[in-house]
C-alpha cells in the first residue's frame, strides 16, 4: 500500500510546489519563516518522498528534484509579478539535495534493519527453508537470499 502511495505523494507535493512557485505571489502560503526555510522544507520534502518511491532510480530522481528547482527559477523569470534569483535556487538545490540522501539513508536503514523479507527490498527474500530429505536443518530454521538464485544461505531463529 505504501509502495503505492509514496509516488502518488512525491508527483503531488511537486505539482504543488511548481503551483506555488510559478502562480502569483498572493498565492503563496507563509508560515512565518523566512522564505529561505520554506524553499529548504519544500525541496527537501520533494527529495525525500522521491527518493523513497523510487528507491531503485535514486539518479534519475537526483535529476528530476534537482532540474525541477532549476526549471521552476528559470520559469520564474518569465512570469510576471515573480524573480528568480541564483540564492533561492541554490537554497532549493541543497534542500533537494539533502532530501533525497536523506531518503536513500532511510530506505537503506530500513531494508537491512527492519525489511529483509520485505517486497520493497532490491531482491533479498526470507522464508522457510526447503531442505533436501536427510538435510541436518530443522524445519523451523529460515534460508534468505536473492531472488531467481538457487543458492541459499540459512539463517536460525533464536
């Protein structure tokens, strides 16, 4: 479900923030930081929640994140009553920036600590062990390993 979710997530934070930053300056919400913070948050959001749906094209997110705040400054040079000015996008390439490593580190943390057998895991499996008749496992120990490979490897519960 969440695997799901998360690019439905990352597709929309970014359409809202290219709305924010392209649309009039009236409709821009203020939390009462100072835009450098907000710039920061939103990016390093969009990195996040790109870097965590799409796990496994971390550069092609790098590229999206990153060329979106180059292209939402660029467009806003364009657009009347907005300024694109080199601090706010360098401010939107280190929040990006950061929050798609922090992303990869998360994802990365989770599926060696908590997700082993986990469906979003880069191909590691955990189930029972099918052993060979006369084999000296017990039935209650667990093989892991990658996907498509015959070989495994056991691991026991303690």
């Amino acid at each position: 479900m969440l695997r799901r979710l998360l690019p439905i997530l990352a597709w929309l934070l970014l359409a809202a923030i290219a709305f924010v930053t392209l649309s009039p300056i009236g409709f821009r919400p203020e939390s009462g930081l100072s835009p450098n913070y907000e710039r920061f948050a939103a990016f390093a959001a969009v990195g996040l929640m790109f870097a965590l749906a799409y796990p496994r094209h971390i550069w092609l997110v790098l590229l999206l994140v990153l060329g979106a705040a180059i292209a939402f400054e660029a467009l806003q040079l364009v657009t009347a009553g907005r300024h694109g000015r080199l601090w706010d996008l360098v401010v939107k390439l280190l929040g990006g920036g950061i929050g798609i490593a922090a992303g990869a580190v998360l994802r990365w943390v989770w599926t060696r600590m908590v997700g082993l057998g986990d469906a979003t895991s880069p191909g590691l499996t955990i189930r029972p062990c099918s052993s060979p008749p006369g084999h000296p496992r017990e039935s209650g120990d667990l093989c892991f390993g990658r996907r498509h490979r015959k070989r495994r490897f056991p691991l026991s519960r303690e």
